[in-house]
C-alpha cells in the first residue's frame, strides 16, 4: 500500500530487518520499484521483491534496477528453478543478460568486467515459493541448485491447490509442508523462509530452524490501527452537557 520511499527508513528505526515487496498482487510500477531500490542499497536496508512472475523478463528488469533480492512466486519444478538461477546469475554459474551500466551498479565502471559481475552474483539473493503439490516432488532438486539461496511455501495458494483453503485441517497441512521445506534448506544449506501470521508464530518457527522471517504487511496494519482508533471513539460517551 505505502509506495513512498520514506516508507523504509521508518521500518528500520521501528527495528525491522527487511522490507518485501509484492508486485504479483499489487498494482506497484516498476518506476516506483527502481526508487525503492535506490533507497534501501542507500540505507542499507534488504529490500525483497515479489515480482509478478518468476521469468527471465520480469528478474532481468527488476536485478538491472538495483533489486537484490528476489521473492519468486510459483516456481513449479526444478527445471523452472534451474531457469531462475539462469536468468539472476552472470556466468559460470547462470546467463544472465549484460546491460549498461546503472542503478544495479551504482553506475560504477571501476574494475573489470569479471570483478563486476563476480559482485553482482554474490549480493543477489533468491527466495522461491513451493505454491503447488507438483513443485514439492522436485523438492530436493531445487534445493540443492546453486543460486537458489532460500525456500519457502506461499500458504494461501498451497492451500488451495491441496483443496484445504479454509478447511479445519489447513493450518496443520501447512505446517507439515512447511516442516519439509525447513528440512530440505538445512540438508542443502539453504536458509528456511517462513510467513507468519504473528510474531508469536514467527518465533515458534524461528526455534525450528527458519532464519528469514516475515509477518504482517502495511495494509493489514493500517487496517488494524485505524479499526482500533474507530471502535475506541466508538466507546466515547457523548457529553451531557
């Protein structure tokens, strides 16, 4: 919801590590990204960005506009997997395309050009999301790729996929899903992701091994502080004077 760049200097004051970005759900452009992205590398503050798909087009733009770290939705096997890594990598390990330089860079033409991309490939960071059965039986596969630097599940699509959305049984399916992909990232020494509904949940999955922790979002908290201060002048007690 808050698109203003002000908006992150504010979540690291408030003591937060990170701040993620969905362009998959929201109608954000990637204009707005570009600046986002310049804020966060100036503050030193890990902006992630979900972008609308996990292709070629969509990472190329987003890593070519100074975005580091990538949240990517419905990655469906490990073939798609391997494409991602492909696409945000330089060579030996993937063909990412070569621009000019820009933001990604700062703009900096100093070094080689091997000693610019061998930078590049370290500060990109890849999250992908498990959002289907099929993807869990390339689970291990995906894994184990180099480049793929974090796992997690989306819990909504997941849920519907495996037809519990909104049944008695969803939190508890989920949670065995989620149980897999924190196991399969400590085989593979991957980091576990996990989006948590409170900062309690947060804590009782940080004690089973998940290190990059999400919770809530701008919209869900606005809605909340300004539902408060509603039914909080809704007790007021007019005046009898």
């Amino acid at each position: 919801m808050v698109h203003n760049p002000g908006i992150l200097p504010l979540m690291k004051s408030a003591g937060l590590d990170f701040a993620r970005l969905d362009m998959e759900h929201t109608g954000v452009s990637i204009e707005t990204v570009a600046t986002l992205a310049l804020v966060a590398r100036s503050i030193n503050f890990p902006l992630a960005v979900r972008p609308p798909v996990a292709n070629r087009e969509w990472i190329t733009r987003l890593l070519d506009i100074g975005v580091w770290n990538l949240h990517c939705p419905q990655v469906e096997s490990a073939a798609h997997a391997r494409e991602i890594v492909q696409a945000s990598r330089f060579s030996p390990l993937g063909l990412r395309g070569h621009g000019y330089p820009g933001p990604a860079t700062d703009f900096d033409i100093g070094g080689s050009v091997a000693e610019r991309r061998t930078f590049a490939n370290a500060q990109v960071f890849v999250t992908v999301m498990f959002e289907t059965a099929a993807a869990f039986e390339d689970l291990e596969e995906i894994a184990a790729l180099e480049g793929i630097d974090a796992l997690t599940i989306g819990p909504a699509d997941l849920a519907q996929d495996l037809g519990v959305f909104g049944q008695p049984s969803q939190n508890t399916v989920l949670a065995e899903k989620q149980e897999l992909i924190l196991a399969a990232a400590k085989r593979h020494g991957k980091v576990g992701a996990v989006l948590c509904a409170t900062p309690g949940e947060a804590g009782l999955w940080r004690d089973k091994g998940a290190l990059l922790l999400a919770c809530s979002s701008d919209a869900m908290i606005l809605q909340q502080g300004f539902s408060r201060i509603a039914d909080e002048f809704g007790r007021v007690q007019p005046s009898q004077e």
